[in-house]
C-alpha cells in the first residue's frame, strides 16, 4: 500500500481553496487505497507550531523545516505539500520524495513592491527541492519556468471537484452569489457594489455573500443596510454551499488573481454559470460555463452579469455545457488516478 503525507497549512473544515483541495485530495486517494497522513497548520489534523512572524503559514512552515522529523512519522513513501500564497514552504532536505501542488505564486498573487513579494525566492528554493512540481493552471506553470524550475519537473494537474446533485434544489431567478474568503484582492466589496446596483436596477435580484476573512464585518454592515437585497451568510459547511451553488443563477467572481478559481469549477459543477473577470486562474477554470470581462471594469462585470440574469435560455446553456467541461476535465477520480501514478514514478 502506499504511504502518502500531505503537508498543508489549511485543512478540515476549510478557511479558503487550499483546504478544499486537501479534503478532495485525501478523499480521492483514500478511494484508491492510498494510505494518507495529513500535518496542518489548523484544522482536524493541525500540530503546534511557535507563532513568530504574525503569519500563520509562515510560522507553520518554519516549525516543519526546523523538525522535518515530522513530516516522516507515518513512514511515507511521498511527502505531497501544498504551496502558493497562505501554503507550505520546505527548503530542508527530506528524507522522502517530495512533491508539491503549486497552488498560484506569490510574484503571480503581489504587485510589485509589496513585501510578501520577497517570499518568491523561498518558495522557488522550495520547488527546487521537490521530484516534481504540480502547477494547477497553465499560468502557473508559466510562473514556475520563469522561476528557474525545469520543465522536465512540471506537470500541469488542475484541482479537482465533485459533481453537486441536489435533486429538488433548483436554481432560483435573480439569486447572484459570491463565494470566497472576504479579502480585498478577491473583489469582496466590488461584489457587493455589483449587487447593489443590480439590485436598485431590479428589484427581483438577490444578492448572497458567504465566506469569513478581514472584511466580514464591513461586508455584512452592507447587506445590513441593503433592506434585504443583499444577503451575508458567513462561512457554510460542504452541505450548504453546495445548496448555495445549486440556488443561484450566476457566480460572481472579481478576483484580482486566482491560482486556479476553485469557486468558479465548483459552481459551473453545479450548473451555475460564472461571471469574474479575465485573469489568470479565472482563464483556466472558466470556459464555456460562463462569461469573462476586462480586468477591474466594474461596468462590464455588472453588464454581463445582468445579460445572463435577463437571458434564462442562454444561462441555462451555459451553465449545462460548464457542467460537462468542468466534470469530464476535472473529476477527482481521475486526478487521484494521476497522482497514484506521479507518486509511483518520484518512489
């Protein structure tokens, strides 16, 4: 049986897209009778770590490269870290083959001059450590050959979702929904302006906003404010964001980067189509399912959004074809498939 570590900051129940690729990871290997170990920095399978830089991640990665020991407790045959922005960074080294999930890269996440910027050159030590590096968009894997790592050590592996089948949940006119965490670079509060002026315009639009993070409270002292128009639930469960996804009609999704958009492949897998603007990750992951406007035109974003809220025929269309594009390219029964593989040829 292989023995497989995954190594991740975030983990059960998930703070952001790297704790949802972790659950489906684990459930998908674990389907094909890999044996998996999971070391997190929170969640169900998190370890004690010294809090020294006041980043959470960070701290955590530093604590797994001081005691590497940790990361072989269970004997594994592959250690499979997550990386990116908020993931793992290991720059000692292991005494296993390591492989990583390049979630997106701090140069593809920071503008220039930003601070967190500087953590490019350990995340590139850390991919340099790795037997392979699996990018999870086409963007990325242009980030990493600019970031010296050899095209012979990436294979592009997007991440995975299950299809949602919710028979009696249908999608509900002028329901628009926004999933992420509530973070200035995701577009949190140009989602809300989005809901705002389309629900002024017409009276039938509901807006919904779930998700935690920074800006929580300004969010949710918006909806307060919207007379009802606009709806913030919080951070849901698997159960009930899978409800949310089969209620809406559309997706909103303005991020200003996204290594691969999770949000949008889990929508279109619910037959919902996503309007977001065109950046890298959102490029990747959305296609036929959905619509995407120039980088930070918010009058283009709330345009298309409306076209598809006034169009059923179309919307439906959309939303059936994203449905099968997104669940014939990225089931996890095929990715945990190709992962037993990489892992068997790294051994």
């Amino acid at each position: 049986m292989t023995r497989i570590t995954i190594a991740s900051y975030d983990d059960d129940p998930p703070l952001g897209g790297q704790g949802v690729v972790v659950h489906g990871m684990r459930a998908a290997l674990e389907r094909r009778g890999v044996q998996v170990h999971t070391i997190s920095g929170r969640g169900d399978h998190a370890i004690a770590f010294a809090r020294r830089t006041g980043r959470a991640p960070l701290d955590f990665s530093m604590q797994l490269n001081r005691y590497p020991q940790v990361l072989l407790r269970a004997s594994p045959d592959v250690i499979h870290a997550q990386g990116g922005p908020g993931g793992v960074l290991l720059w000692k080294q292991l005494g296993a083959p390591l492989v990583y999930t390049a979630h997106h890269t701090y140069r593809q996440a920071h503008p220039r001059g930003s601070v967190k910027r500087l953590l490019n050159g350990a995340e590139a030590r850390s991919y340099r450590r790795a037997a392979m590096v699996l990018p999870v968009s086409r963007s990325t894997a242009n980030a990493l050959l600019e970031m010296g790592i050899s095209a012979s050590r990436i294979e592009v592996l997007s991440n995975g979702v299950d299809a949602v089948e919710l028979p009696g949940v249908e999608h509900e006119d002028g329901r628009v929904l926004f999933v992420s965490r509530m973070e200035r670079e995701k577009g949190a509060l140009d989602a809300v302006s989005v809901l705002q002026a389309l629900a002024e315009s017409d009276p039938s639009v509901h807006g919904v906003m779930v998700g935690g993070g920074s800006l929580a409270a300004e969010v949710r002292r918006a909806a307060d404010a919207s007379g009802g128009r606009i709806e913030y639930l919080g951070a849901l469960d698997r159960e009930a964001l899978n409800h949310e996804y089969a209620r809406a009609v559309v997706v909103l999704m303005p991020s200003r980067f996204e290594g691969l958009g999770m949000v949008a492949l889990e929508a279109q897998a619910a037959g919902t189509p996503v309007v977001g603007f065109d950046v890298d990750g959102l490029r990747d992951a959305v296609g036929v399912g959905g619509v995407l406007v120039p980088a930070g035109d918010m009058a283009a974003l709330r345009a298309a959004t409306l076209r598809l809220l006034n169009d059923p025929e179309r919307r439906a269309e959309a939303g059936a074809r994203g449905r099968e594009v997104v669940l014939a390219e990225h089931s996890w029964d095929a990715i945990g498939k190709r992962l037993e593989e990489i892992y068997a040829a790294v051994r």
